[in-house]
C-alpha cells in the first residue's frame, strides 16, 4: 500500500496531477516504408481512404486464425514490454491485404510466409484509434494458409487495460486484462470473441518471478542477465478476450489436486497466487473451490474443460473478476480473507462471484459467442448457474432469494426507454463495453428462471447439456442456442419464450382483473403491455411477450402461457378467491397490477407469501406507484409489512426505493417524518439483529444500520457508525481494529467523515497510507468522496486525481463527490473545468460511463449543464452514448416524480 498524507497533495497544483500523456506519434498520413524493406519500429497511424474502409465493428469475412506463437519479454519493473508473434491465418480468397487489430503497438517487423515457403514483406498500419489495423503485403498472397510474424513492443499501460502495470509494495506486477477488446493493445491479432485459435506462449521473466498463463507451465530456463524463459502448454482454442498473461514476485499456494470423478479422468492442479506477503489470504476462496467444481462438473454432466485451475488475486483489476481460461482472475479485494472467516456481506460476494467465474469455464470459455450481441449466451448463463450451485452448496445460504433479488434490479433499467434488449445488434467497437450491463447479467438471469421454472427443470437442463456438448470448443450464437434447446425440449413455446424476452426490450406489464360476476366460474382478465413510469418517452406500440405465467389464490394454482395483447382464463375453483397473486413463486420477469381492492387483500395476507412472491409483491407495488397507478399509501402499507418478514432479502427490499425517493421526490422539510417512520418500521429490528451470531442476522444488521445512518440520517445510527469507525481508525486514541468489520467499512467511514469534525479526513487519509487492506482501500476513497465541508472541497479534488489514488477508485471517489448536495455545485464545477483530466485518470474501459456522474441530479439546469459538457467533450468517451442517454432519462423521471411529492408527504403523516 502505498503511503500518502493529505499534507503533500495540497502542495502539488491541480492541473500538474493529471496522468503524462502518450508518447508522440506519427502524425496523420505518415507511413513507415513498406517497399520490401520491414517498417522501422514506430507506432504508424494513417488516415484518409483506408480509414474509411476500415471495419469498425465485425472484421469480414475470409480470414481467421488457425494458432498463434506468441513470445514476450515481461519485465514488470520495465516500462514496456517487446516480443513477437506468429499467425497461422487460413485466407479463403486471394488478397493483398487484411484486417486485423492491435493498438498502439509498435511493430519493427512485419513478413507473410506462404504454405509453399515463400517470404512477402508486409506493412502493418494501425488506421482506427480503436485498434483496427491493416496489414498490406507486397504482392498478393495466395488462398490458403499463410504465417504472419510481426516483432513488436509496447508499453505497459497504467490505466488497468490491456497488459498493464502496477506497484504495491515496493513491487511491480503486470497482468493481462483482455475483455473485452483489450487485447489489441499487447498482442496484434484477431480480437474477436468467434475467431479462437490454440496458443503456444512462452514469457521471458526475472529469474524467479512467478509466470502465469492459460497453459500449464511446462518448463523453465535460463535465460541470460538474470531472466528466464518460461515455456507453456498449448491452450485448447481461445478468443483473445480470455488470455491470461500475469508476471510478479507473486506468493505462489500450491494445494492438492482436485481428484477425478465421474465426469473426469483426470486430477486437476489447482494453485493460488497473491502478491507477495497475502498468500496465507487465499485459503478461503481455494477450500471452497473443489466443491464448487464438483457441483458444476455433476450439474452439467460435462468435465471442466481444462488441464489446470489457477486463481489470481490482482493487486489491481478493472472489473470485480474476469474468466481467463483455467486463470480465473480477481480483483483482490474480492477473495483475500484475513483470518478464518469474512464478513457476512463479504462472504456472499466472494462465493457468488467465484461461482460465477467458474460456471464461465463453460459458458463463454468452451462454447464462445462468435460476437458481441450475443453476450448473455456467456454472461447470462453463468449468471443463472451461480445460485443454482451456492443453494446446492449450502442449501440453508439464501441463495435463491439473492438471484431474485437481482434478476428484480434489473427491471430498474429496463423500464426505461433508453434501455437495449438482451440481444440487439452491435456494430461499433466502441459500443461493444455498453453491453455489459444488468440487461446482460441481471435481465438474462431472471429470463433464464422464468423458463426453467415454468418448463422444468428436467427438461431444460438435459437440452443445455446438449447445448454445450455441441459446440464445445467452437462458438454459438443466439439461433444455434434457440435450435438445439427447441430440438432437445420439442417444445415450441420455450424457444418462443427466449426470442420474445431476449430479442426486445423492456418490462412486460400485466394488467389483472378478477371477475366473480360474470359466469359460473371466477375469471381473469389479463392484458400486456410494455411498463411506463411517469414521465417516460416510452412510446406505446402494442409490444407483446410470449409469457409463461402462473396464477396463485387462496383456491389454488393455474398456469397458462401468454401469447396475446389480452387473454381471460377461466379459474378452475367456483368460489371467488379472496386474494390473487398474478406472479406464482415470484418467478416471472414481469411486473403487475390489480384493482385497489384487490391489493389490501395481498397487504392483509402478506406474511402468508414464499419470500420470492413478497419480493414480487413489494417491486410491483413500487413500479406501479412510479407508474402513477397506486396510491403511495398502499405502498408503504407493502413496506410495513415487508419490515415484519421473516427473510432478509424482503425486510431490505424496500431500502433502494425509499433511497431514492429520499434524494428525489422529498423536500427536507419532509425529513422529520420520514426519518420516524423509517425508525417506527427498521430500529424494532435493529435491536433484535444486534450482537447476532448468525451470518444472515449480522448482514441484516449491517444493510439497516447503514441505511437508517446515511439515508434517514437517524442520529443514534450515525454515532453508532461514527463511533465504530473512529475506532477502527485510531482517530485521536488506540486503534481497535475489530471495531469495524468489512461490511460496514464505508458507511461507517462516510459518517466518520461527515461527522467526526474536520480533522478526521486527513487522518482518514492517512491511515489509508498505512493499512494493507484491498477492501478498506475502496470504501475509504468512496468516504472521502462523501465529505461535506465546503473548506475541504478543494483537498477531496487534489486527492481524487493525484497519482496516490487509483484509476477505480478515483472513479468511485469522483461519483460519489459529486452526489453530495451541501458540496455538489463546487465538485459539479469542478469536474466540468477539469473534465480531460478526470477521462485520464479513471479506467479506460469506464470512460464511456461518465455520464452516470450526473444521475443523481434532478433538475432541467443540470440536464443543460450535462448535455453541454459532452458536446464539448464527447471525443474523449467513446461509446458514451448509452450511458448519456440513460442519465439523461434518469434525471427526467426523477423530474416527473417530484410531482407525487406532496402524497408522498401526507401519507408519511398519516
């Protein structure tokens, strides 16, 4: 961890903080020669009519890659990195050209060797700042195979992309972060997910270094001036994305191998790497992990798919983890553990992310989207597989209860306009990072259940068998997936279930009416439409699902597959039921709405639901509130009795709604009331969950605490949370470092901030410096973020783009600075002046989300000040537009519901 005191950052001008700019390159239209001669080693850009011809999304057609050879010099404690790789490309037609990618490399020699032996010199050009590269040859090459060997070197990036480099510790690392199109930036080749090819690779280290790729290690050797060359096994066929490269003085854990089974013949070598001194803090994730493999190898029925496991705890990672092929790695604060158990919070994080990363090694590593659009085949499906595992890993962990509470976050960002579909197409690079969102994950996830749980688990899971046993090592899109699982089910409506949900966008919406009048029987009326808050430029078009569906009374259950804009079921009981759930199990991706008599009946029964149908239950009630279709009374009637339920996830449900509610619909005045009915609902059960033992009572806890502290702004939890966190930090006494556990590091930490008095950022700041703990490090720059002294704007500033933080958690700081309203109109300022800086220093493949800066505020002036900003700067964000568009709507609805403001305040005097 790297010391840092808040004295020597004000001593350094603002503007000098910003990171160095790139080294000089040639400028538009210089060409190295390309006569026969190698080009000279330079980066060369060029313009003009091959710029225009270049493919800026998919490369065509004709061309892929058959193996790769690939050799590098990766010293860490270098600057940059050189070596050279070999290609073989099968070429369908005659060219005297391809393309292919690779970004801001410098190449010193470029040759074709033909099948029959013949050598053609070859001039490589990067042509788009998006790492599109042509490669011309001297003469034609023929059909057929050919070799492409390019020398090069880079520089090692600093900005957590591509093959980068950090220091902890006084030690220096470089890792690989591939996905999504990162790896243009160390490795010319074919970066694309559907164009996988075996890899032989061997990396010349400082002589005792670790070294870790994809491929077993398969032998070391000397290798001149205090280097060694470390040799690996060829890989099974990989896309680029998921390339491992990892050289440090890592501590290495070797465990025993993981045995056959069943399903697998082999032992499987499993190994664990942190930087040097935080080995021990492995033990966790490495204990968990065999069971974990079993449950997936047994569930799936097919072997994991390589020869060795590793997991790597990054000392910095742009993502939370990424799936490297049999190189699982992680950002480490996500898996180090420090003694025998972490927290609760912690806990569930690292099992689900760790399952999740494991359920990839088949989903996305052996079947492979061939591009980008189809992304949810990977992410979507390891998404699902994650709790389907944890709850046969721990039956009793709650497990189910967190997928639905995720798959029900989605529709957050899916009810708006701006949203995308699952699957909708991609045609740009630059657009290729915005489809890693809850869509993605969360939506695919909630889709995925909805299917298995209507359709059965035996017979869909028998047909994803199939699915991966088909195409295992090559690569599946959206239609082969449709026409293996529609063969395999022979079941017309699940393959209509998945192309509705997955190929449109936005949340269905059922609108139920129970008739008891009207015949001998009970009848439901339902029709769907497309759900629309209050204020939403949604535009109503008749959008329709194929819905399976499943109606749950007092006198019984009835399910039904919905197919049209309106259908009326006739229930299968004479008596008029006295209540009517429309989502059975909770299990639908849908949302719904009933008559107002109709909804008292589900508040009266509501301790009567499963937990997944309270989860529903509660959602709905929201949505159709935001919808301006249900009183805002009825809802918090929803919210006292969720208060009273027996499952964490439902007493917590409610917490995001009434946060946001809190930051966008009430005035302050309104506070005193809303903060008596928050403790009216939540203080009954913060004391019976304090001091708890058990996990899920202590996270309860913690998620209240937190809540009751920074949004109600309850004075007892802010002391309470204050006082653990001055504690924990040695703020002006002895530092008591089980004060505080890692769960309620930032809230604790905020409030601290806030309210400890001035001093206690500098110490913060300070003690920042001289703790080795991944996690404190995130959740004390988030604090710092959070102060609210307008004397100490300008210190949080410095701070934020010094070179002491890093690129996440200058994003987080950042964020997080500019939501606080006492301080938001000088960091808002701040951050327009400053706005190239603040792009330079935050991580690269996050830049396209800085519009989300701004999606906390809520007035028509800061729409403007927004819009303006990416006018002037939009160059520097490629790909911003999605997230633009998304604030953008954000701030509008948030607009639209401050008229609900004054029912909102009546019903909380009530």
């Amino acid at each position: 961890m790297r010391k840092i005191t808040l004295r020597s950052l004000l001593a350094v001008p603002l503007l000098a903080l910003a990171a160095c700019s790139p080294s000089e390159k040639p400028a538009d239209g210089e060409r190295a020669e390309s006569s026969g001669k190698p080009p000279t080693s330079q980066l060369v850009k060029i313009s003009g009519d091959a710029e225009k011809e270049a493919p800026d999304g998919r490369l065509p057609e004709g061309v892929r890659p058959t193996a790769y050879r690939l050799d590098l010099l990766l010293d860490p404690r270098r600057d940059d990195f050189s070596g050279t790789v070999e290609i073989d490309i099968q070429l369908d037609e005659s060219a005297d050209h391809i393309w292919m990618h690779g970004k801001d490399i410098r190449v010193s020699e470029a040759t074709a060797t033909t099948a029959d032996g013949k050598t053609v010199a070859a001039d490589y050009q990067q042509v788009l700042d998006s790492g599109v590269v042509r490669v011309s040859f001297a003469e034609p090459l023929p059909a057929g195979e050919f070799t492409l060997s390019l020398a090069y070197s880079a520089d090692f990036d600093r900005n957590l992309s591509g093959l980068f480099k950090v220091e902890e510790q006084g030690d220096s690392y470089a890792l690989a972060k591939s996905e999504s199109i990162q790896a243009r930036k160390y490795l010319p080749g074919f970066d694309e997910p559907g164009l996988k090819a075996p890899f032989d690779i061997s990396l010349t280290v400082p002589e005792g270094y670790a070294a870790i790729s994809n491929g077993a290690e398969l032998k070391r050797e000397p290798a001149g001036e205090g280097l060694e060359k470390v040799t690996f096994a060829t890989t099974r066929p990989t896309p680029t994305y998921l390339l491992s490269l990892s050289v440090g003085p890592f501590d290495v854990v070797e465990r025993d191998a993981i045995p056959p089974n069943k399903y697998r013949k082999e032992p499987i070598p499993l190994r664990g790497f942190a930087r040097k001194g935080r080995g021990d803090d492995l033990d966790y994730i490495l204990d968990v992990t065999p069971r974990m493999l079993e449950i997936f190898e047994t569930e799936l029925q097919r072997p994991y798919p390589f020869k060795k496991l590793d997991i790597i705890a990054a000392p910095q990672w742009p993502s939370g983890a990424t799936e490297l092929s049999a190189a699982i790695t992680y950002r480490e604060q996500r898996i180090l553990v420090e003694g025998d158990e972490p927290a609760p919070g912690a806990r569930l994080a690292l099992l689900g992310v760790h399952a999740h990363e494991i359920a990839h090694m088949w989903f996305g590593n052996l079947v492979t989207p061939p591009w980008w659009d189809d992304l949810w085949l990977k992410e979507g499906f390891s998404t699902w597989g994650t709790p389907l595992t944890l709850t046969i890993f721990e039956p009793e962990g709650g497990h189910d209860l967190n997928a639905a509470v995720r798959a029900i976050s989605a529709m957050q960002l899916d009810s708006l306009a701006s949203t995308r579909a699952i699957r909708e197409p991609i045609d740009k690079n630059d657009d290729i990072r915005n489809a890693y969102d809850s869509i993605t994950y969360s939506k695919s996830l909630g889709v995925i259940h909805m299917v298995d749980q209507y359709f059965g688990a035996d017979r869909f899971r028998p047909a994803l068998g199939r699915y991966i046993e088909t195409f295992a090592d090559g690569v599946a899109d959206s239609d082969d997936f449709y026409r293996v699982i529609g063969e395999e089910t022979n079941t017309p409506e699940l393959t209509d279930t998945f192309r509705s949900f997955v190929e449109q966008k936005g949340v269905p919406e059922l609108t139920v009416n129970l008739d008891c009048d009207s015949g001998d029987k009970p009848r439901v009326t339902i029709r769907q439409g497309r759900y629309k808050p209050l204020g939403s430029p949604i535009q109503l078009s008749g959008q329709q699902w194929t819905i399976p569906l499943c109606l749950r009374s007092d006198q019984g259950r009835q399910c039904l597959m919905l197919a049209d804009s309106e259908q009326t079921v006739e229930l299968e009981s004479e008596q008029c039921p006295q209540w009517l759930l429309p989502n059975a199990d909770g299990s639908g991706y849908y949302r719904w709405n009933l008559a107002g008599e109709q909804w008292q009946a589900l508040v009266k029964n509501f301790a009567d639901f499963t937990p997944t149908e309270q989860l529903s239950i509660i959602d709905s009630a929201f949505a159709a509130f935001e919808a301006g279709e249900l009183p805002i009374a009825t809802v918090l009637d929803v919210v006292r009795e969720s208060a009273v339920a027996s499952q964490r996830q439902v007493i917590t449900a409610p917490l995001q709604y009434l946060g946001k509610y809190r930051r966008s619909i009430l005035p302050e005045k309104a506070l005193p009331d809303f903060t008596r009915f928050l403790q009216g609902l939540y203080q009954p059960v913060l004391e019976r969950t304090a001091g708890s033992d058990t996990p899920e009572q202590k996270l309860l806890y913690s998620e209240l605490l937190a809540f009751m502290a920074l949004v109600a702004e309850d004075p007892q939890a802010r002391k309470t949370l204050a006082d653990k966190a001055i504690a924990f930090t040695g703020f002006k006494r002895e530092r008591d470092a089980a004060a505080l556990d890692s769960d309620l590091y930032e809230a604790a930490l905020v409030v601290a901030v806030q309210d400890a008095g001035r001093e206690f950022l500098p110490h913060l700041v300070k003690v920042r410096g001289e703790l080795d703990d991944p996690r404190f490090e995130n959740a004390s720059a988030n604090a710092i973020g959070a102060a609210n002294d307008p004397e100490q704007v300008q210190d949080v500033q410095r701070l934020a783009v010094s070179e002491e933080m890093g690129p996440r958690e200058a994003f987080g700081l950042i964020a997080t600075a500019v939501a606080q309203p006492a301080v938001q109109e000088q960091h808002w300022q701040w951050l327009r002046d400053n706005f190239p800086t603040v792009v330079e220093k935050i991580p690269g493949q996050w830049r396209r989300r800085t519009p989300s800066f701004a999606r906390t505020f809520c007035t028509s002036d800061r729409l403007d000040q927004l819009q303006a900003l990416f006018e002037q700067h939009s160059a520097l964000t490629p790909g911003y537009q999605r997230s633009m568009a998304q604030t953008e709507e954000t701030i509008e609805l948030c607009m639209a519901q401050r008229e609900q403001a004054p029912e909102f305040i009546r019903a909380l005097s009530r």
